[in-house]
C-alpha cells in the first residue's frame, strides 16, 4: 500500500477512536486493547465526498473513487426545490429536503462509470447529473 495512503488510514482511524471514546463517556471500565494479529486485514481507507444540490444542478459532476473502499457521499440540498440523489445502477437513492444534509456511505465492487442524477422529474434533464468513476482499488 503506497504511503500516503496508510497515513490517511491512520488519521481516519484516530478519528474513529475519538468519536468511540466520547460514546463510551460514562461506562464503567474500558475495554482492554485488542492484541492485533499479524494477519490482520488494513483498514479500509474511508473516501469521502461533499456533494451539494442547487436549482438545477449538481456542484460537482465528476467523483472519482476506488473500487472495494468504503464511499462515503454527504449530500446537501443548498436549492429551495426538493432533490433526489440517485444512482441507478448501485441502487443508491437519497431524497433531500431544502436545507437537508444526508450521509450516504456504499462499496463499489466494480470499476466503471456509474451515473448519478437527480430523480425528480425534469431536474436531470436540466443539468442535475453527474458520473462517479470508480478505479481500481490500487490507484
Ligand atoms: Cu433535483
């Protein structure tokens, strides 16, 4: 695994950590470390995207992700007109209200272009879509 990616790795999992201590704030005794094991699997590499929703149209129309890694799309609908994320295809379908903030989070286990759209009618045709361009897992 080149380097850059392992050190983004680490950061997202201090990041996993940080949010699990605050959870487990008020139970009586932390968990011993678990003892890793040398066979151990990496830890998946989370992508992360902000996507937003205007009147008509995405703000980004090209994502580019890995295939076999966690994605994980927050979408918000900065338009005063409702909005749907769609990806066909992977079977992804958001509905967002004006003002509203979703996260979305799938895996990918197929390089390819998938296109995402908005499903409401017309929004597509008037410039709500957009293609993920999903790469091999080593790029
Ligand atoms: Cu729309």
């Amino acid at each position: 695994m080149p380097k850059h990616l392992v050190n983004k790795a680490a950061t997202l999992a201090s990041g996993v950590l940080a949010g699990c201590a605050m959870l487990l704030a008020g139970c009586a005794a932390p968990a011993p470390a678990a003892t890793p094991t040398p066979e151990a699997t990496p830890t998946p590499v989370v992508q992360e995207v902000s996507l937003l929703a205007l009147d008509m149209y995405w703000d980004i129309e090209r994502i580019e992700a890995r295939a076999n890694q966690p994605l994980r799309i927050t979408l918000r609908n900065d338009g005063a007109l409702d909005h749907n994320f769609e990806i066909l295809e992977l079977e992804v379908s958001v509905f967002l209200s004006p003002g509203e903030t979703r996260v979305v989070e799938f895996i990918v286990d197929r390089q390819g272009i998938f296109h995402y759209l908005c499903s409401i009618p017309g929004h597509e045709e008037a410039g709500m879509a957009g293609e993920l361009v999903v790469g091999s897992q080593d790029e």
